[in-house]
C-alpha cells in the first residue's frame, strides 16, 4: 500500500475521532437536554462516518476487495439516529416541559403530547 | 388472474426489491446461491409482514429522491460542523435556543416523517414534536438570531423538494 493511501485513511480515522470526542464533549458541555440532543445526533454522525469511510478505503486499497458492509451500517444508522432523538426529546418532553414553555402551534389542535383528536379527525396516528 | 397471483407474490414490490439488494450487501459477495437465497427470503419477509404494511407510500418522482439524499448527506456534513463550531468557541451563555413552529403542506405520514429525520440530522435543528392534527411540527434549533429564517429554509429546502417527491 503506497504511503499516500496510508495517509489518507489515517486522516479520515482522525477525523472521525475528532467528531466522535466532539460529540461526546457537547453532551458534557451543553446544559439543557434539548440542547444536548444536538451534540450526539449531528458530530458523531460524522465522526462513525469517518471511521467508516477508512475502513471502505482500507479493504479497496489495502485487501484489494470492495465491502459493502459500511454502507449498510451508514444507512442504517441514518435511519436510526432521528428516531432515537425523538424519543428522548418526547420522553423530556413529557417529563420536564410545561405546554406553556412551547409556542403555540397556530393551528386547531395543541402539540401530539399534550392534545388530543378525535379518531374519526385524526388525518395521522400522533400518538 | 394473473395479476392477483403476482400481487399474492409480491404484496410490496419494491420492498422485495430492497430487501435483494440489502441481502446481497449483508452477504458482500455476489454469487447466484446469494442472489437466490435473497430473492427467497424477500419474497418470504413482505408475505409474512404484510398485515403490518396496509399503505403503500406512492413516490411520485423517484428520481428526484436521488437529488434530494445528496442534498441531505452534504447538509449532514455541513451540519456537523457548524454544530462542532457552536460546542467549541461558544459559550452556553451565548448560545441562543429557540423553538420554532413549521406548519407542513405534508400530508402524508412517510414524507413528514422523512422531514422529521432530515431536521433531526442537519444543520442545528432538532424535531421534538408534531401537532395532534399534524399540521405543524415543533423544532428545536440549537442556535440562532433568526428563527424565521430558519423556518423558511426548511421548508424551501426540504419540505418543497419532498412533497415534489410524495405527492
């Protein structure tokens, strides 16, 4: 493997680790849940992204074969990544967040937490 | 008839079709025992799975989903840095929340929750909550001056290009 190859994967490792701590040290840093929730959802995006991204150069360059492993887990972890921080800002929610904290919606109806629909209206389950 | 049958087969098409190739990426070699052994198991998975699919979602313009994921994988990463940017050089002092109210021209339920997971993954903002009639979605954004201009680039820049795509 040329000496361009290896510094190219060691950049991308040190990206994602730098991202990785990023994310880690916004949680310790910020102080509202909300706001925490920024930290892990976006920089350690980033940060396995880069550590993926390595691996994927490494087998082409270095084992000579194409894996398509990494793909699946950065897809997968796409997908899964909003929906794990909306559930802990709707668990916050419930727990810590007076509706009156929360600007109204401008519509008919309050947020899904603390307003309820009648089935026959209900365009989409919220609940 | 023959249609009926093909519909018995293959209730859901193009998740038959996704779970081939997600099959041949989990296995990472491409030989005919793989492909055949995929093409079982998803003709199998939707069959048995079905009754927790009663909709369809309808894309209308597939196409321009490829355009879109490109416009969000690139936010992705530009988000992550102006949000590695906020957790260094600002203090939580200075740190300007907010909340913001996006009222939605969606109406189907597969593209708001695409726009949910898109807001939750770019740049500063975070999806908490939708309203009980679904009409509005409750963001939280890590930091801005401007919460208005933060809600009209989500709908032109997402919520445009998806209801282009569902609908």
């Amino acid at each position: 493997m040329g000496l361009v190859a290896e510094i190219f994967i060691s950049f991308m490792l040190v990206v994602g680790g730098i991202f990785g701590l990023l994310g880690s040290w916004g949680l310790v840093k910020l102080d509202d849940t909300m706001r925490r929730l920024h930290a892990p959802t976006k920089a350690t995006t980033l940060g396995v992204g880069g550590v993926l991204f390595a691996s994927m150069a490494y087998s082409v360059l270095e084992l000579e074969r194409v894996s398509f492993h990494e793909l699946l887990i950065a897809a997968f972890l796409l997908i899964t990544a909003p929906i794990t921080a909306n559930f802990v800002a709707k668990a916050h929610m419930h727990r810590d967040v007076k509706e009156r904290e929360l600007p109204p919606t401008g519509g008919k109806y309050g947020w899904a937490g603390y307003d309820e629909i009648g089935d026959s209206e209900q365009p989409i389950d919220t609940k | 008839m023959l249609g009926a049958i093909l519909r018995r087969v293959f209730p859901h098409p193009q998740l038959t079709a996704f779970l081939v190739v997600v099959w041949l990426l989990l296995v990472n070699t491409i030989s005919v025992g793989n492909l055949v052994l995929g093409v079982v198991l998803s003709v199998l998975i939707p069959g048995i799975t079905q009754p927790f699919w009663p909709d369809r979602p309808h894309v209308a313009r597939p196409l321009r989903a490829i355009e879109y994921v490109l416009i969000v994988i690139w936010d992705i990463i530009a988000a992550n840095v102006t949000v590695a940017r906020i957790i260094l050089f600002k203090s939580n002092a200075d740190t300007h929340s907010h909340w913001i109210v996006v009222p939605l021209e969606l109406r189907s339920p597969e593209a708001i929750t695409m726009l949910a997971g898109t807001i939750t993954m770019t740049p500063g903002t975070v999806t908490a909550m939708l309203s009980a009639d679904a009409s509005h979605l409750l963001v939280h954004c890590l930091h801005t001056d401007d919460p208005d201009a933060v809600r009209d680039e989500i709908k032109s820049r997402y919520e445009r290009r998806l209801k282009e795509i569902f609908e």
